[in-house]
C-alpha cells in the first residue's frame, strides 16, 4: 500500500451494530469519503443471482468480483451498469449474501479493491467485517462496533431474525477472514448511544 496522506479509520462489526450509519457521519466530519465493502459483496451476490450462476461454483463467483464494474457510493451502488442500490438490500440478496462472502477467491479479489479504492483517495472511512484485521491492518484506527442482538434486530427489522441469526453464524465462523475482533481494535458497545457520541469516541483514537 503507498503512502497515505489522508486518515484511514477501519470499522467492523456485525450486521446492525450501527456501521453505516457511524462511517458515513465520522467520514463527513473527517472530510473523506467513506466505502460499504459489505454492498461490494451483495452487489456480487445480485449479480450471480440475476445470471443464474450457482453459488456454490466458486470460480464462476471469483470471475463476477473479477471482471465486474463495480462502483460503490455512499448515495448509489451499481454493478455492470444496472443500479441496484435498492436490490441489493432485498431478502433475496441478503439471504445468498453470507455463502457468497464466505468464498475465498472471491475474498481476494474483493479485499484488492478495496485496497485500491484507499489508495486512490489516500485515505477514507472504510466499513466491514476485515477491515482492520485484512484489508487495512495499519490504519491509524481500528474500531470494532457491537450492540446487543435485540437492538441490532431492531435496527434491521427488514431482514428476519432467522436471517441475521444465520448470517451471524456464517460470518463469523467461516474458514476466510471471519468477522473477529481485529488485533489492537477499539470496541465499542453502539447500544444506547448516540451517533455523535460514537463519533467522539473514534475521533479521541486518532
Ligand atoms: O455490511 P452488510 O451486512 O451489508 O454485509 C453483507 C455481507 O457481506 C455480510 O453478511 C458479510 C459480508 N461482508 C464480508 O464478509 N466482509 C466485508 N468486509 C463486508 C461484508
């Protein structure tokens, strides 16, 4: 990775435990843009759903992350060309989204670009699950987001329990870079703060 001149601030954790919504405020006050690796994983997913690729042909899912155009933005996410800000969101995605995400080649691929999308701008806010633990391990902080299960259900009431029960299980315990604490991270319970609070927090870490 070059030399960053702009700030680099990791932020995992599972779903629901208040990423976005912490990256996109801390980003605006950073001044630097933010990137949703997780909508890189689900745009992938659309894609395989919407050609009929079986989710269980690794080689077939690695060449999609692969050759794909992808452009995530905070406002619109689009994959070779169709805009599937929206879809990308639906039960349908958010159910396939965890197998695809649990293929290492697929990992790769993606953890590459997302290492040149930092590059590019020197910096930036970046949300996932490897984030400070693969994609960037020197960023100038690592945070680590949790709350408890009964709100981060709240937070996602369009996805089922059993669905992000399942995706719990999934991303957590898979073989590729599992969603875990990252080595010198900061842990914060998102629970009963506030967004702005949160904020503080991680801009006292840098
Ligand atoms: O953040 P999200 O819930 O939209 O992420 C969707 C899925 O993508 C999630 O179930 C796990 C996966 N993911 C991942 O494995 N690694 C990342 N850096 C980001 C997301």
């Amino acid at each position: 990775m070059k030399q960053q001149t702009k700030v680099v601030v990791a932020i995992d954790g599972p779903a629901g435990s208040g990423k976005s919504t912490v990256s996109s405020a801390l980003a605006k006050r950073l001044g630097v843009e933010r990137l949703d690796t997780g909508a890189m994983y689900r745009a992938v997913t659309w894609e395989a759903l919407y050609s009929d690729v079986d989710l269980s042909d690794g080689d077939a899912l690695a060449a999609i992350a692969r050759e794909a155009d992808i452009d995530v933005r905070p406002e619109m996410v689009v994959i070779n060309g169709h805009d599937v800000t929206t879809a990308i969101r639906s039960a349908e995605v958010s159910e396939a989204v965890s197998k695809v995400a649990a293929n290492e080649a697929v990992r790769v691929v993606l953890v590459e670009r997302q290492r040149r999308w930092i590059d590019d701008r020197q910096g930036g806010v970046v949300e996932g699950r490897d984030i400070g633990s693969v994609v960037a391990p020197d960023a100038d902080a690592k945070i680590y987001l949790t709350a408890s299960r009964e709100e981060r259900q709240r937070r996602r009431k369009e996805e089922s329990a059993d669905c992000l029960a399942s995706r719990d299980h999934i991303d957590s315990t898979r073989d590729a870079s599992p969603l875990t604490v990252p080595e010198g991270a900061k842990v914060i319970d998102t629970t009963d703060q506030s967004v702005d609070d949160v904020v503080e927090e991680i801009l006292r870490c840098l």
